[in-house]
C-alpha cells in the first residue's frame, strides 16, 4: 500500500512535468496538486520558524504562496543562529519524514495527523499573507474533522499519503536546490544565503542539500525493509 501512494505521491509533485511532456494541460490538475504541495512548504517553512524560535529569535512573518514558493523572515540573535535557521528549511523536513515513516512502521498513523496539526497551529501564529493563511485554516479543518470522526481507515490512508508527500518532495527538493544552484547562481535560496554566512561556496551545500535527500529516502525505504 506504501509503494502505491509514494507512486501516486510521485505523480502529484510531477504532475506539470507529466501533463508537459504528453502536452497537455490541466489547471484543475495543477491547482490540487499545488494545494496538496503546499503541506511539504508548510513542514519547511515551519522548519525555519521552529528554529527560530528555538534559538531564541524572532519570526516576523511566514508566508505561503499558490505556486509552492514560501516565506520565513525573521531576526536572529548571533551568526550560528541564523545558519542553524537557514539549514533547516531543508534537514527537518528530512528528519520529519524518517519519523513519520518510523511511525507508518509502528501503525501510529493518528500521530502523523496531529504532528500536522501542532505544526499547522504553530505556523498559523506567524503567517502574514491571505492565501496561506486560508490554506492553514482548510488543512486544520480537514485534519481536524478526520480525527474528530476517527475512522482508522480514513486516518492511515491520508496519514501514508502526507507521509509520501513529505518524502518525495524532500528528496525532489534536494535534487532542485542543487540544479538552481548550478544554473542560476545568483538566485536567492537556503544555498546562497548559507554561503553568504559561512563563506562555503553555494554549490558545496546544495551537493549536502542533496546526500541528505537521498540519505532520507533510502533510510525510510530500509524501515519497512
């Protein structure tokens, strides 16, 4: 069943690459699948934010977009905090998949739902835009009334599914970082603002950005190994 929805998983973050290729369009297509995308922006923008938090700085606003891109800006108090915050955005997520999967292994699938809660309501205080904040409110919504019914089969089957989201996006993801890195090395990213802090090339931490990522998917492939 795993597999089935890491390949539907698959089809959902890919699902423009695929309509381009057979050329053909589809925006309502597009737009469920950005909707759905956005859970994996909420889990690495709510990294950022955490982490923030957590070393003792302050978040000023977080923002979701319609076209995945998100937002943190926030103030740091010393130099180690503010590149603790920036390599987040792409480790937690990877370390939140691992875990979720751990609990897909243990059939705790009730708490991967309620991990996305906690990081649902958390991220609410901070978010500054009108579309993300709708977005956060439905997700709570939806979450909120599959636990409120708590129908097992209900609860496991969108608990796989946000769990092969989170991978498939997190290994995508350092796959991404390190194209844009190398084809456009200017553009702003959680690289260049990494080396902007650290003086280590852009392209030396999108290449750890990456080990990470397939890191993550083989280690959560040897869980139910």
């Amino acid at each position: 069943m795993i597999l089935g929805y890491l390949v539907l998983a698959s089809v959902t973050v890919f699902i423009d690459e695929i309509l381009h290729y057979y050329k053909r369009s589809s925006k309502l297509l597009s737009f469920f699948s950005s909707i759905i995308q956005l859970s994996y922006t909420l889990v690495h923008e709510f990294s950022h934010a955490i982490t923030t938090v957590l070393t003792r700085g302050k978040v000023l606003e977080m923002k979701l977009h319609y076209n995945l891109s998100g937002h943190v800006r926030s103030s740091s108090n010393n130099w180690f905090s503010r590149v603790l915050v920036t390599y987040s955005g792409y480790t937690l997520p990877c370390l939140i998949s691992i875990f979720f999967f751990n609990l897909m292994y243990l059939e705790n699938f009730q708490w991967i739902i309620i991990s996305y809660m906690i990081m649902s309501f958390i991220s609410l205080i901070f978010i500054r835009n009108l579309y993300g904040f709708c977005w956060i409110i439905g997700f709570i919504g939806l979450l909120g009334w599959i636990l409120y019914f708590n129908n097992p089969i209900i609860i496991t089957h969108t608990a796989i599914f946000l769990s092969s989201i989170l991978l498939i996006s997190a290994v995508y993801s350092g796959f991404r970082i390190l194209l844009f890195t190398f084809k456009f090395p200017g553009e702003d990213n959680d690289a260049t603002s990494l080396s902007k802090n650290t003086w280590i090339p852009a392209k030396i931490w999108s290449f750890l950005f990456l080990i990470q990522s397939v890191l993550t998917g083989i280690i959560s492939a040897l869980i139910f190994l």
